[in-house]
C-alpha cells in the first residue's frame, strides 16, 4: 500500500513537469495522463470485457483516438485483438518466433507455461502489421521493444494504460479481449467451442499433450482466423458508415 501512495506521488510530480514542458512548447502532450489506471488493483481473476455488441463502438474510438497514441501501442493493441493472446505473451514475443513465410506466430511452449509450442495463424491484417514493425523495430530482439529501454520488451501497463485513456477504464482490458474474441467467433461467426476454445490455448486438465497436438485444427483455425480479421474490417466499415449518416 505505501508503495502505491509513492507511486501516486512521483506521478503526480512527473505531471507537472510535463505540463510544465507543454506550456513552454517542449511538449505537445502529458505522456503520464492515464497511468494511474495502471496502480489500480484489478481483482485476481476478473477481466473487464465489452460485450460483443459494443465493439464496434471501440474499433472507432480506436480509430480516431491512433494519434493520440504511439504508433507501436496503437499497432499492440490492433494485433491484440487480431490474436487475442494473452498481454505477456504479446509483449514479449521475439522476431524469431514470427515465421512471414507460413504466416504464422510460434509461441514456445514455456512462454505459454506448457508442454508444446501454441501456433497462432496471422491473418492478412495481423501479418500486415507484424511487417510495419518489423520495419519499425526489426533490429530489435522484441517485436515491442521498451520506450526507454529498448534491450527490453514493452512495458505490461502500457495497453491498459492506453485504454483507460480511450476512456475504458473498468470497461475493457488486454485480457478482455480474449473472451470478447470468443463471444465474436461463436456468436457472429458461428464457430464451434473446441476450435475457438484451442486457439485461445485453453488446454483441459484432464486432456493430455497427444490428444490436444500443438497443431490441432490447425486449418480450421487459419481460415477461422482470416475469417474472423475480415469480419471486424467489415463491421468497422459499417460503424463508420452509420456514424456519417
């Protein structure tokens, strides 16, 4: 708890230098507006989630909220829900388990805390943004290198950070884009259980390593995740469209 008072503290003093450096024309913005949705304990356990219909609210909040965002946070978050792996598996991935030719993400088994590799198929969409950061931070070990160390991956706040800067606090977390994916794929998309539920990596406990092979419904799960990518450009669009009307 003390430790969370000086947090508070150093954040409140970091705001007024920054605001400071604003008002002098140093800085265009307060990069600490939002971290304090970051000190908030969430309970063990409990993820907030949207529900699947006001999601396409989000996809244009997103949107017009980008430049307000770095490009590689807006781009983390896009490939978030384009994947909808848990946040530290994303912060952390490396360059060498991105595989361009077969268009898919090899996760290792002890990152994924089990007994083999989780595969993820990139979609299109997703391999299009995997390629701009490859241009962005290809000579980086990590996909998401750290802001001010870049030896190191992205820092674990910054995705809830920036959604409580949307406005999302206590609405929607990186985590809660896993069940909203899951809501997406079986409800809109028709998808059964067991294949969406293997490519969230929700292993069964009492299911062992040879019935749920590594590469288990491996091309349903492909097309399912193209499928699934061009349904959110496609209710993005449509978002767009009503909300010009």
């Amino acid at each position: 708890m003390a430790h969370h008072h000086r947090y508070r503290q150093i954040l409140r003093l970091l705001s007024h230098i920054f605001k400071y450096a604003i008002v002098t024309a140093r800085m265009e913005s307060d990069p600490s507006h939002g971290v304090e949705v970051a000190l908030k304990k969430y309970k063990r356990g409990h993820f907030a989630s949207l529900s699947v219909d006001k999601f396409p609210k989000f996809l244009i909040d997103l949107h017009n909220y980008q430049g307000r965002l770095t490009r590689q946070t807006y781009l983390a978050i896009r490939l978030m829900f384009l994947t909808f792996v848990r946040t530290k598996e994303l912060i952390q991935v490396k360059w060498t388990e991105i595989d361009f030719d077969k268009a898919l993400w090899i996760i290792p088994a002890e990152r994924m805390k089990m007994r083999s590799p989780h595969l993820v198929p990139l979609s299109k969409q997703a391999t299009r943004i995997l390629e701009e950061l490859k241009q962005m931070n290809g000579k980086s070990e990590y996909v998401f290198p750290g802001f001010y160390r870049h030896k190191k991956h992205m820092s674990n706040g910054t995705i809830l950070v920036a959604l409580g800067r949307m406005g999302y606090t206590g609405k929607m977390t990186g985590h809660g884009f896993r069940s909203l994916a899951l809501g997406i794929l079986k409800e809109k998309l028709g998808y059964s259980h067991e294949i969406a539920d293997r490519q969230l990596a929700h292993v069964p406990k009492s299911s062992t390593d040879r019935a749920y092979d590594r590469a288990q419904f491996l091309k349903q799960r492909t097309e399912m995740m193209q499928t699934y990518a061009t349904y959110l450009d496609d209710v993005f669009i449509e978002e767009l469209k009503n909300k010009n009307l």
